[in-house]
C-alpha cells in the first residue's frame, strides 16, 4: 500500500497536501478566525512552496546540469536535452510565476504594495522596512521576468521545442545560460531580503 502510493508522485503529492491541509486547519481552529491575518500566514506558506520549487530548480541547472552537460558524451546529451531539461523547466517556469503571485499578494494583504515597490520613498522618512523588502520583490520581479522573458524562450530555441539551425540553437544556449546565471548571482541577495525583514521589523 505505502510502496504504490509513493511510486505514484501524483498520489504522494495528494496525501502531503491532504497533511498540509490538515495543519493549516489546527492553525484556523486555534487562531479562531480567517481573517486576513490567517490568510498571510496561508500565503506565505504557499509563497516559500512555490518558491522553494523555483530557486531549487535554478540550482538544479546551475550547480547540477550547466556544470555537468560539457563532460556528458554527446550521444547522451538528448537524455538531458529531450528528457530531463523540457521537464525541469516545466515546474521552473510556472513555480516563478506562482512564487511572483504569492508575494505580490502577500505584499498587497500587508498593505505595503506599492510602499515596497517605490522601495519605502513614498514616506516620510523614508521607510527601511520597505526598502529592504522592496529591495527583494524587485530583485524576484527581475529574477521571474528573466525566467519568462529570456530563459524559456531561449530554451525552447536552444532545446528544439521550436524550429531553428544549429547556430541559432547554440547562441539561444548560451542566452539561456546568462539569464540563469544572473538569476543564480541575484538569489542569494534576494533571499536575504525575504527572510531576514520580518525578523528584523516584524
Ligand atoms: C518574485 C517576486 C517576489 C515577491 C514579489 C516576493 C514578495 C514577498 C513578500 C511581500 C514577503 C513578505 C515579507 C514580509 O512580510 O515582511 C516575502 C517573504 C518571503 N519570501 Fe518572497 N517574494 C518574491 C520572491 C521570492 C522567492 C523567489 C523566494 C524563494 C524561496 C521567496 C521567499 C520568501 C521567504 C522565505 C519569505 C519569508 C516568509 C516569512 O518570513 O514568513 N520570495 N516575499
């Protein structure tokens, strides 16, 4: 019973939400209410998912694949190029959208949207819980447009999703490539914003 539901990840994924789920209610029933400070709990929790999910999968390519793809034979290559990568980029691509979602919501219930856009300049004095937030959602605002304006087209060139020559698939290889690299340079930065503001500000 246990060995089918995990060889089924479907099936696995089902019954971590139904676990998940089932705190989120201890949380409601102790908390006593939904209201809108229940919910930032709620999207904060589905915000480090999904973003657990998207930065995990920029490391995959940036510390697994990217470094090991020059020593694979080339007649192995497509197993990663074919398989492995289009899949990869699947969960990557939407797990940055979602990870974008989440935040700009959470954002929005903490009521600091556009305080943390405008990087805290909109008060006076200026505002350093806002800024250094600010600071983060903008570097992830960078990061995410980078995933859906740059490195999935580029890798739907350079993978041959969509139709192109060999010298357009390796220039499209080497675009995806930067695009994941700056990505990789401006997560620690990042993460360092996300994490550290409510600690420090509360
Ligand atoms: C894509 C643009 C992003 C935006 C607009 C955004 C926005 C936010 C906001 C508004 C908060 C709440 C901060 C607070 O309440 O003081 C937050 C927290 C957080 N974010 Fe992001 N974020 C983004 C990307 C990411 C990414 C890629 C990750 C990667 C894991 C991430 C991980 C976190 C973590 C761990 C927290 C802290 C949660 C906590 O302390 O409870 N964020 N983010």
């Amino acid at each position: 019973m246990m060995a089918g539901l995990l060889s089924n990840l479907r099936n696995t994924m089902i019954v971590s939400f139904i676990l998940a789920l089932i705190i989120v209610a201890g949380y409601e029933v102790h908390y006593g209410s939904t209201d809108a400070i229940f919910w930032q709990a709620v999207f904060r929790w589905l915000h480090v998912l999904f973003g657990v999910m998207w930065i995990g999968l920029l490391w995959y390519f940036n510390f697994v694949q990217i470094r090991k793809m020059p020593e694979v034979p080339a007649e192995l290559k497509p197993g990663v190029t074919k398989y492995i990568a289009p899949e990869a980029l699947f969960w990557f691509r939407w797990a940055a959208l979602f990870t974008f979602l989440m935040g700009v919501i959470l954002a929005y219930n903490r009521g600091f949207l556009v305080q943390a856009y405008t990087l805290g300049f909109m008060e006076k004095p200026v505002s350093a819980p806002h800024s250094f937030i600010g600071l983060g959602m903008w570097l992830g605002t960078i990061m995410f447009i980078n995933v859906w304006a740059f490195i999935w087209p580029a890798q739907k060139i350079a993978l041959g999703i969509v139709e192109a020559d060999a010298d357009a698939k390796a220039a499209a290889g080497r675009k995806a490539m930067l695009f994941s690299r700056i990505n990789t340079l401006l997560s620690v930065p990042m993460l360092a914003c996300m994490t550290m503001n409510q600690t420090i500000f509360g």
